[in-house]
C-alpha cells in the first residue's frame, strides 16, 4: 500500500492536455459547461456481459503509440469517454492536436473512426474513487434529477469520462458523468 501511495502521489502531477470549456454555471459537484467542437478517435463493440473496456482501450491506445499508416505517435490526453447507445458501447480519445481529421494519420485498424465531435452545452456531475457500475448509476440518477429539476432536456447518452491512469489511488481519480442538454 506504501508503495502504490509513493508512486501515486509521485506521478500525481503527471498531466494530460484536456478539452477546455467555458464553466456557465456551479452547484456542488454539478456544473452547465459550454464545449466546442474537437476531434476525437473512437472504437465501438456490441454491449454483451464481458468488459470490453480494456479492448476498447488497447485498440485505441494502438493507434495513438503509432498503430497507423504514419507510424506516428500521438499525444494521450484526457479523458477517455466511454457512452452506451442502441446496444453498443463507444470509447473515444481526444485528438487536441489536430483541428480537422485529415490532420492526423489514419488507423491501420479498421475499428476506429476519426470524427469531429461536437459537445455543445453540457451538465457535468464529478466524483472520486472507482468507477464501479453502481457508482456510475449513482451520480447519472443525481445528473438526471438535476436536469429535471431545472427544467433541462438531455440530448445525447449519458457518458463517462475518465481522467487518471490506472495507478492513481482511488481517492485522487477524477471522474465525470457528462450528458450534452437543451
């Protein structure tokens, strides 16, 4: 535990380039963000009862450490979002770097497609610890309440973003529910 809490706290300061945001407004651990659009790399798989997470995210970590037709490097940033939608379930990586998608080179794997991706206006719920299934539903049932609560219309899944490396310690992640609104 000592040493999973050294090295947590010696790679703490380690930091990835993120999507900025204009914060519209604040109340607790809930924000109304405004985003623009950026471009992003995403894989999909069919929902079934085993975790593809990990796939979904060796697939597209291979193509950002050069698994493309450049055999170019790219950036990792922050965070991985993941979302469900008509039984399949998405993970996208951020492209900060490129403003169009003929700016970065293309996947030798035919799995991930290079989008833009429009965020627009946003409600943003944060929490700490593990991203476990219930806690997951825990803070998407508080996001909707907020979101009916004000009167606010959901316009897309309700997405997780994850921002840390799998080392961190628990109490240090930072994760999000973020679902775009009306």
């Amino acid at each position: 535990i000592i040493i999973m809490l050294f090295t947590s706290l010696l790679f703490s300061e380690e930091k990835y380039k993120e999507p900025t945001y204009k914060l519209i407004e604040q109340k607790g651990n809930i924000e109304i963000r405004e985003y623009k659009q950026y471009v992003i790399a995403k894989t999909s798989t069919k929902i079934s009862h085993n975790n593809e997470d990990n796939n979904m995210f060796r697939t597209l970590a291979g193509y950002i450490f050069g698994n493309n037709n450049a055999n170019k490097s790219i950036p990792m940033t922050a965070p991985v979002t993941m979302y469900d939608s008509n039984n399949t379930q998405t993970m996208i990586f951020y492209m900060l770097d490129a403003k169009t998608t003929y700016d970065l080179p293309i996947p030798d794997n035919k799995n991930i497609k290079l989008e833009n991706f429009n965020l627009g206006k946003c409600a943003v719920i944060k929490f700490s610890w593990f991203t476990s299934d219930y806690k997951v539903s825990k803070y998407k049932e508080k996001l909707k309440s907020f979101l009916s609560d004000n009167n606010l219309i959901a316009l897309s899944p309700y997405m997780l973003n994850r921002y840390d490396p799998p080392w961190r310690m628990p109490f240090m992640r930072r994760n999000e529910i973020i679902v775009q609104i009306k």
